[in-house]
C-alpha cells in the first residue's frame, strides 16, 4: 500500500495523510490518531526518501567521538551506543557516529551539520567549557549532552551526579575506617571530574579528614591512565588505604594495577569506583560500585529526550540528573593499615 491508496481509504487528501504522518502541528491529535492507526492496520510503512524531502529531516542523530582503540573495547560505551540504536530504531531513525580529531572535534560537527546529515547531535564526555556545545548553540542545532558544562543558555542534557556518587564512596570508606582515601579522576577539564573532586572535598571535609595532595591525581581517560595513576599512588609513603575511582574506564586499569602488585584488594587497600561497575566480575572481584543507571538505559533516555527536542519540547524540561545508589561488592572493607 503506497499514500495514495492509504489516503484513499480514509477519504482525505495525501497532504493531509503525509502531514499527520509525519508529526505535523497543524493536524489535530484526533486525526494524527485515526491516521497512524489506519497505517498500523494496512502495514503502511512511508518511502523514507519521500519522508525526508517532504519534512526536510534526515532522519538520523549524529554522535561525534574522537575515538580510541580503548572505546572500541569499552563495554560501558557500546552499551550507551546500543541503547540509543534500539530507541531510534523505534522511531525509524538512525545513528550516525563518525570519528573525530580529539584536537579539532568542532570541525567534524561543521562538516556533518553542513551536510545537513543529522537532524540532531548527542555530545558526551562534556567540558566545563565546551565548544562544541558553544558551537551547536551558535547554529541553533538540537543536541542532548550527555553531561552538564558551563553553556549559559539552557539546553537539554542527561548527568549522572558524579558530586553525590564519590561522596558516597567516601562516606562508605569513612565508615570501615579509612583515613588515607585518595581520588583518582579521569582530566580535570571534564565537567563530572571537577563535580567528583568537589563531592571528595566535601566528604573529607565533613568526616574531619585531611587531603593529602599526594593523594588527588587526575590522568588520561583510559585504562592506561587508571594503571598508571594507581602505581603512582602506591609508591606514596604511606600509601592510601582506599582509592574512589571517578570513572568506570580509569577504574579497571586501577584494580589491574593492584592486582599486579600483589595487593590483596578489599583488605591493604580498598577501592570503589564511581559510575557503574562492570558487567561481570572483573579480575575475580565483585566490585564496589556507585551506579546510577544501567548503561543501555542511558542510552534510551537521551534519545528520549532528543526525540522530545525534536518535537518541540522546551529544553529546561528535558534536564535530567540521576543520583547514584551504593552496590557493595567485595573491592573494599575494613581499614587494617
């Protein structure tokens, strides 16, 4: 069945039909409803280069990455990346991720608007001072960040509460008696990095501790990073006896570090890590994790909200934080050191 017959079958015209299809404001509700419902029932599916000229939408979300071999490899991200697919699939849309410069990613989104390939862009690992937030602001692009930054106009975003999350860690550890708690983040010029050391310095504060500056280090955002942080700490005299990890990637590469030493982890030191733990148990230990949501939902959720963008919604409600919960694992436990 094409949109002629479809249209025919309802008795009104095919700019009507079209019109309701495709989300059109100047439809009423009652008609769009009697419209989509007749399409369901003939099996109708529109021609989507029809759709496309007839909307002017490309039917696709862009996600820009400046890609590395690790984020291949990385569970959490092709997770958040599949959750995302299922949503848009639901809609008939696609994803588009294309690789970036991590030193000229703005270019890459001028070259994808341009070519007016996307109807809209998803930008995570947010700055404090993003320009390609900036940017998409500038050019009046709908985005959904996946993160907060320093735009000062609202805009749509999905975060997690890294702050109450690593605070929580600390609290946790306090409470099996740690004193030496060190942080280790992923770049300071991150957005959740910098909330993660304020909810560090708040916890220490208030459990009356001390931060030793040995103990706050900030790397790249790589497994990498977290082995070689990790190392780093373990050479402090004395070393900490419990370690809140920001982030789930710098995480794995800090309790390798560990295990490498010899360590025996939950008992010479701790560690908790921020933002999820991984799916199955990691090097033979059932980690000590913040979570605030499981990554595919995640992923659903910001293509809820970009979907909501696209249909006019306005964008101081389509702001969402999620708080973290504790799931204790056996990474950490009472302060023997």
């Amino acid at each position: 069945m094409n949109l002629k017959d479809l249209a025919q079958r309802l008795g009104m015209s095919q700019t009507t039909v079209s019109r309701a299809l495709n989300g059109y404001p100047e439809v009423s509700a009652q008609t769009r409803e009697r419209v989509i419902a007749a399409a369901a029932e003939a099996g109708y599916r529109p021609n989507p280069v029809a759709r496309r000229l007839a909307t002017g939408r490309a039917d696709a979300i862009g996600i820009i990455y400046p890609l590395r071999v690790a984020d291949l490899g990385d569970p959490y991200f092709l997770e958040v990346v599949g959750g995302m697919t299922e949503a848009l699939n639901s809609a008939d849309m696609d994803l588009i991720i294309a690789s970036a410069s991590q030193f000229d990613e703005v270019r890459t989104y001028e070259r994808m608007i341009e070519g007016r390939r996307i109807d809209g862009m998803v930008v995570a690992r947010t700055k404090l001072d993003d320009p390609r937030l900036q940017y998409l602001a500038r050019k009046r692009i709908p985005f959904v960040a996946y993160g907060r930054s320093n735009l000062p106009e609202p805009y749509a975003w999905l975060d997690l509460d890294t702050a109450v999350g690593v605070r929580r860690a600390v609290e946790r550890l306090v409470s099996l008696g740690h004193r030496r708690i060190a942080l280790l983040c992923g770049p300071q010029d991150l957005y959740f990095v910098q909330q993660g050391r304020k909810g560090f310095l708040a916890a220490m504060a208030d459990a009356g501790l001390q931060v030793d500056p040995r103990y706050v280090v900030d790397g790249v955002l790589n497994q990498v990073g977290g082995y070689e942080r990790m190392a780093r700490l373990m050479l402090c005299d004395p070393r900490p006896t419990a370690v809140v990890v920001d982030n789930q990637i710098c995480g794995v590469g800090a309790l390798r570090a560990l295990v490498d030493a010899g360590v025996t982890v939950g008992r010479e030191v701790s560690i908790i890590i921020n933002d999820g733990s991984p799916p199955d148990p990691l090097m033979g230990y059932n980690v000590t994790a913040t979570e605030s949501a499981k990554p595919h939902d995640i992923g659903v959720r910001i293509i809820e909200l970009m979907l909501a963008l696209l249909n006019g919604a306005p964008v101081d409600e389509l702001q969402v934080l999620w708080e973290p919960k504790l799931k204790i694992g056996n990474t950490d436990g009472p302060c023997v050191g």
